[in-house]
C-alpha cells in the first residue's frame, strides 16, 4: 500500500453516479476519509449515499466547483492527498438541449477547479507535493465515433461530435496544460460506458428497465445498431484506484470492458433477464419501438485499454452477462431509489430532439 492510499481524497461529483459508487467503495471497502463535494443537480442524490451519509469517514459538503472560495477553503482544511474530479454534466441528450450548462461546469468548472488545486499544490510542502494527485475523470466521446473496425486509443486524436462530448475534450486539454504548463500532478482516465447501480434513468440501461418494468414502449434510437463498449461501474472505480496509486504523471490511461454490444441486443438482453425474472404475460421485445435517432449520435465507440492492463495490471471482473444480471437485480431490489429519483424533474421523456 502507497502513502497515498492512506490519506484523504476530495472526491467532486461524489453524490453522481460513477462518483457515488466510488464514494461509497471508499469509505466502505477501502476505508478512506473521502470529503465529498456536490452541486445536487438533476444527476445528484443523496439516497445514493444513504450508507456513508453518518460515516465517519465521509463528509459531505453541497457545492460548485466553480465556487471558488469554498473549493479554496476546502482544500486548506481538509489537506486532501488527492483529488478525484468526477463533477460533470454528463447526459448528452441534456447537452443538446442546452448545451450552456455543459460549457459552464465541464469548462469553466473544471478550469475554476484546477486554478484554486493549483494555488494549494504550490502551497505544500515537498513531502506531501510528491504524494499528491489530481484525477480527471473523462470519456470515450471525447474521440468521435470509429467505423466497424479498431479501437480507440490514448493517442487517438480528439473529434467530439456533441456539445456534452466537446466540452469534456476541452477538459481534457485544460487538465493535460496545467500539467505541461504549471507541473501539476496530473492523471487522465478515459473510460467506456459505465452500468450499475445507482444510474439516473435517463441512460439507456436504467430507462430500458423501468420501461419494461412497467411495460412500457422501449424506444430504440434510429435501427438501433450503434455500438458502444460497456464497463461495469465496480470495475471503473477500481481501475481508477490503480491510476491514482501506479499511473504516471501527466499520463492518459483508457478504462473500457472489452464488451462491444449493439444497443438493440442491451435492449434484447434486459428483456430476457426480465421475462425470467418478473414476466407480465408477454414477450418484452415486443415493446421496442424504434424512434427518430438522435443528432450526432456516434455510431461505434470501442476502447483499447492494454495501456491500463500492461502497466497498471488491471483487467475487468464483469462480464457484460454477468454485470447486466447484477444491475439488474439491484434495481429490481431498490425500486424506492428508482421512484424517488423519478418523483424528480426527469419522468422517462425524450430529451435531445
């Protein structure tokens, strides 16, 4: 075990989905201080963190990284030895419709972000400046959309094709510059779509269970063959472990689960494990339906992430067949999170036309 792993990490977006995860995997698994600053917009929930909400362990402060003054006053008190960006507007039919938020959080929040981590970097002494990380935590859109063969890689130029995507690429470049730039202990990691519990149901995992749930009409983007790899989220927060405690600095490493699937085989997929596990009398696949697609959508996304796996020694546990039966078993057991997430502004509509 590194020094690292021994101190206290301040984890932005913490109350989301990937962030809530790795919270709780902190606090619960690995016994961490973790401080935990949110804004608790639409995406944020504190039922997430009902677990670690009374732990001693974990603090959590609702906030903006774009706050300067409190993210300063923040880093003086708690002296984290890490920090784990993971605040983001991240739903791309979101970022379509108003893609003002998008820029204001992912951009100018994470520049915000780096300028006061920054001043407290420089405030520290050698000893502890040698231990400290900053860790962004971006996406595969970031390099556009790949044709039916290869694999997406950390040298892989940039071409975002959505607002959502474009303003994580310019995060990216911003975190890579204040590394080149100011020599801030930077890491990058760049992962696949994510599933698991915790999931705000308007990607296309969680709505496509609560739609066949209730035996509602699943809609299928455009022929529904759009590719994307997907990555359970246990397997995300342990890689991103890895990168904190072995990665290079200023490095960028790739995190995907090396499960390509067509969007209508999820779709296909959720369907069986339900009819098995909860029939309604028909045959879910019944209910797809297939709707206009979404502007710019990517056609195929697809990680190679032997980078991570030859230095690091990572590799995912899940299997999609596996992580899918997980996923859905928590959601089926945690319907009062579901409808209370639900009780929200977000209630199963189309976003992004």
């Amino acid at each position: 075990m590194t020094e690292i792993d021994k101190d206290n990490w301040l984890v932005t977006g913490g109350a989301g989905f990937i962030g809530g995860n790795f919270v709780l995997r902190q606090v619960l698994k690995n016994n961490r201080q973790i401080i935990n600053l949110d804004k608790l917009t639409y995406a944020g929930n504190l039922d997430t963190l009902s677990d670690v909400m009374g732990h001693q362990n974990h603090r959590f402060i609702q906030g903006d990284i774009a706050d300067s003054q409190l993210v300063s006053k923040l880093l003086k008190e708690t002296q984290p030895t890490a920090v784990v960006h993971f605040a983001a507007e991240s739903h791309v039919d979101r970022s379509i419709d108003g893609p003002a938020e998008f820029i204001q959080t992912n951009v100018v929040g994470t520049f915000l972000l780096l300028q006061q981590v920054l001043v407290y970097y420089q405030s520290l002494p050698p000893e502890k400046q040698s231990i400290f990380r900053f860790l962004h935590v971006s996406t595969d859109e970031v390099y556009g959309s790949l044709g039916e063969t290869g694999l997406f890689k950390e040298t892989t130029p940039y071409a975002p094709n959505s607002p959502y995507s474009a303003s994580k690429a310019a995060s990216d470049h911003l975190v890579r510059a204040y590394y080149h730039t100011y020599g801030l202990p930077v890491l990058t990691t760049n992962c696949s779509n994510n599933y698991g519990p915790y999931q705000f149901p308007e990607k296309l995992i969680p709505l496509m269970v609560d739609k066949a749930l209730q035996g509602d009409k699943l809609p299928v983007y455009g022929d529904g063959k759009n590719i994307r790899d997907w990555l359970y989220v246990e397997d995300h927060c342990r890689a991103i472990e890895q990168v904190l405690a072995q990665g290079r600095l200023g490095e960028v490493y790739n995190i995907g689960g090396n499960e390509e699937r067509e969007n209508i085989e999820i779709v296909d997929s959720i369907c069986d494990i339900l009819d098995q596990l909860k029939p309604i009398g028909i045959d879910r696949k019944s209910l797809k339906t297939f709707v206009k697609d979404r502007p710019g959508h990517d056609r195929r996304y697809a990680i190679d992430s032997s980078k991570l796996q030859n230095e690091l020694n990572w590799q995912p546990k899940e299997t999609f067949e596996s992580g899918i039966r997980k996923t859905i078993a928590w959601y089926l057991d945690h319907q009062d999170w579901c409808q209370r997430v639900k009780d929200g502004s977000y209630q199963g509509q189309r976003l992004g036309m």
